[in-house]
C-alpha cells in the first residue's frame, strides 16, 4: 500500500486497525481521506489473516467532520494538485469557482466530488468484514459518515455525537441516521442539529456500547477480541443478510438525494451567509453564531 496521509493502517493478530491520524487537525477529512479509506479496508478484506477491522481515531477525538477552515473562510480547501487530472471536480480550484455566489451553480459538480467521498466512507458499510468504530471525545458532522456506515459503534460515555451542520451548509450524504435509529429520533436530530452523549447515544441504540473513558479501550478490545474468534466465512453470511434489509429499504436512493442535497445546502441564502460570515469571521466564529442560539455550542449532549 503506498504511503497514506491522513490514517495509519496495521494488523495485530486478527485484526486490522485503521486509524484517522490528522490529530492537530481534529481528524478533519480531506479529499485524500476517503480514498485511503476505500484502499485500507479493501487491503483487510484481502488479507486472509484478517476477522475483523478496527476504526478508531487519534488525538482528541475521532472526527470534527471536514476539513473546512480553509473551504469555508476563503473557498480554497485542501490538495491543491492531487492525483486528479486538471479541472477535475476533486480540484479544489474547481469547487470554488462553482460556488461563487456571482455565477451560475453546476449541482452536477457538486455531486461528483462528495458522491467519490460518500462512496469511500461506503467502503466501511460494503466490506466483507465486519468494522467496529471507537468513538473518543468528538464525532461530528461528516464524522459522523465514518461512523455509522461501520457494523458497530463503542463510544465514550462523555463523548460528543451529531450533526450540527443540518442547522446550516450541510447534509448528511450517507443518510444512515434513519436506519441506525428509526424515524422519529432520526428527525429529532436533524430537525435541530444536536448532539448526542456518548451514553444517550447508547441508550437511542445508536452506539452498541458505552463506557467511561478510562475503560472505553478495555471494553472495544474485548468485542474486537468476540468477533476475530469467527471464521471469516461466517462473518461475511452475517453481515451480507444483514445489510440486505438497509439496502432493500431504498438506501442507495436515498444516498443519492442526500448527496444533491449536500451541495444545494452550501448554495442557498442562508448557506451563502454562513461561507461569507467565516470569511470575515473565520470559520469558529462563524460556527459559534450557529451553534449558541441553540445553547450547545461545545457541549457533549443536546437540550430538551
């Protein structure tokens, strides 16, 4: 596998561990991460020594989301020449065009950039084996993606859970929020944009397992330790019949709306105002005068 920029990959025993490794950064995403995502998990599930995989985050926390002081302060983003070709809509330069205000919006281009990335954090729900994430301190926005589209999820009890961008410039692409948690509570969140705890997480079904911080190791190696006794064959039945019934629901349509709907948040008045208001601002701030109206800005659970 060729040198990866934003996660470090290694095998103990029967396990493949896959860790976000952009700490000074929250563990921002960047246009490399789900790409060495999709080629880290597609390396376990051809590794025959391989039960089980690993998710876990350094630093911090697992993930703020994207990366997007940069984006959203002055529209430039991240990898700047890349392994695209020139124009490409993975070029930063190409993304910032488009979203001037002054000219006509292209969704299409939108769409081709964050389907590639909804489609590498996919990688974790498609794998042939299973993927049990850790969750530490904060998993937010995009974050979130990774998140849910693993089998299993042990979280902190104190740790921060959500997406905050549904209040402004965002759209959950991998739309998983309804399957993991059923209607009602799906719309509770996203109708207002709050966080969870990592032990209401839990108690709402969205994580498996909880546990206090100075114990959330101990309690993810042993379910790791459970599932890596399976044969891999048995392992892969499971969580193909599984699998079927999100997908039967209408998933991949849904994921496709969600997406085109990810790049109309960014170009609506309010999405304009709130890009504008991180560049004179900066991006915190601009993320705080979001966030206090409610009352949680920085808080690991929601009001009411």
């Amino acid at each position: 596998m060729k040198t990866l920029k934003t996660m470090t990959y290694e095998v103990t025993g029967r396990i493949a561990r896959i860790t976000l490794n952009r700490p000074a950064r929250g563990n921002g995403i960047t246009m490399d991460m789900p790409r060495e995502m999709a080629a880290c998990v597609e390396q376990a599930n051809l590794d025959p020594a391989v039960h089980v995989i690993a998710l876990a985050g350094n630093g911090s926390g697992f993930c703020g989301g994207y990366d997007l002081v940069d984006s959203a302060q002055d529209m430039t983003m991240d990898n700047p020449g890349g392994d695209w070709p020139p124009g490409s809509p993975l070029d930063p330069l190409v993304q910032r065009e488009n979203h001037r205000p002054d000219r006509t919006w292209d969704p299409m281009t939108d769409y081709a950039m964050m389907s590639r990335n909804m489609r590498g954090f996919m990688s974790l729900f498609h794998s042939d084996k299973p993927v049990v994430c850790k969750v530490h301190g904060f998993c937010v926005a995009g974050g979130t993606d990774m998140a849910l589209c693993s089998d299993l999820l042990v979280i902190a009890d104190d740790a921060k859970i959500g997406y905050p961008p549904a209040r402004v410039w965002g759209s959950p692409t991998t739309s998983l929020w309804f399957h993991r948690l059923g209607l009602e509570k799906a719309k509770r969140l996203l109708f207002t944009g709050d966080c969870l705890s990592g032990k209401e997480a839990q108690e709402w079904g969205l994580a498996i397992e909880s546990a206090p911080a100075d114990a959330l190791d101990e309690r993810f190696e042993t379910l790791l330790t459970r599932i890596a006794r399976m044969p891999i064959n048995q392992l892969m039945m499971m969580k193909l019949l599984l699998n079927q019934s999100v997908m039967q629901q209408g998933l991949h349509t849904t994921q496709i709306l969600g997406t085109v709907f990810d790049g109309i948040t960014r170009h609506t008045p309010e999405g304009y105002a709130f890009q504008q208001r991180a560049a004179e601002a900066g991006f915190k701030q601009a993320v705080r005068e979001r966030d206090e109206p409610f009352g949680d800005y920085g808080l690991s659970s929601f009001k009411g």
